[in-house]
C-alpha cells in the first residue's frame, strides 16, 4: 500500500504529464502551474518559460537575506539565468523531491490544478 507522501508524488506526474500535453500548452492552461513549480524548486522571484524555444529564464537574487525594511526581493540585485530543455515534462518532473514541505506544497498546486477527490483519496485524511 502506498504512503501518502507517494500517492502526492504519483499525483504530482500525473499532472506534469497533463500539463505538458500538446492541446494544454497551446492553450496555456497550465503555465502558471509550471512557473510556480520552478520557482519553488529554483527559489527565485520569477520564472519565464518560452515553450517554442525550449528555455526556462529564472530571475534569482543573488543575496538570499530578507532585510524587513526593503524589498524582499533586490531587484537591482537580480541576476537573469537560462535553463535549456529538450523535454518539458522530464524536466518538471526532475524538480520533484521528497522533503515535507515540498510534499504539502504539492498538495497544494494539486488541490489547485487537479480534481481533489482523486488527489488524497478520504480514508487518508487524519483529524
């Protein structure tokens, strides 16, 4: 029987291998999916994707430290970097990993961009 933390990841592919569809990409349905997958893994402050040339633009700040007086996010301080793909949806699945929070925010982007009954079935919900 599976755990719970791989029925998310099973779940996780599932919807990586939908949003990476033909028809979905033409529709642009599921880029925002994408860019909030990659900007979790990556950690930067945006994410840019160019799906006709294959590339990824991430935007980083090049100094992690949160300065409550300023922005969260230097812009000034942001460096461009550009991720090349052959294949999208390897590469999304790629960015999938097995630490707790990345588990509950997984849940999360599926509870957003997939059908809930079919993600966490309700004998595995605990009080």
């Amino acid at each position: 029987m599976k755990n719970q933390h791989q029925h998310i990841q099973d779940e996780m592919r599932r919807l990586i291998a939908k949003s990476c569809d033909v028809s979905e990409l033409a529709s642009n349905a599921y880029t925002s999916f994408h860019k909030s997958l990659l900007k979790y893994y990556f950690d930067v402050s945006e994410v840019t994707i160019d799906y006709d040339r294959n590339s990824i633009f991430l935007w980083t700040s090049s100094q992690h430290s949160f300065d409550p007086e300023s922005a969260l996010y230097q812009l000034n301080d942001a460096t461009p970097l550009r991720i090349a793909y052959d294949n999208l949806q390897e590469t999304l699945k790629g960015c999938l990993d097995n630490r707790v929070n990345s588990i509950r925010f997984y849940r999360s982007l599926l509870f957003h961009y997939n059908n809930v009954e079919q993600v966490i079935p309700r004998d595995a919900m605990t009080a």
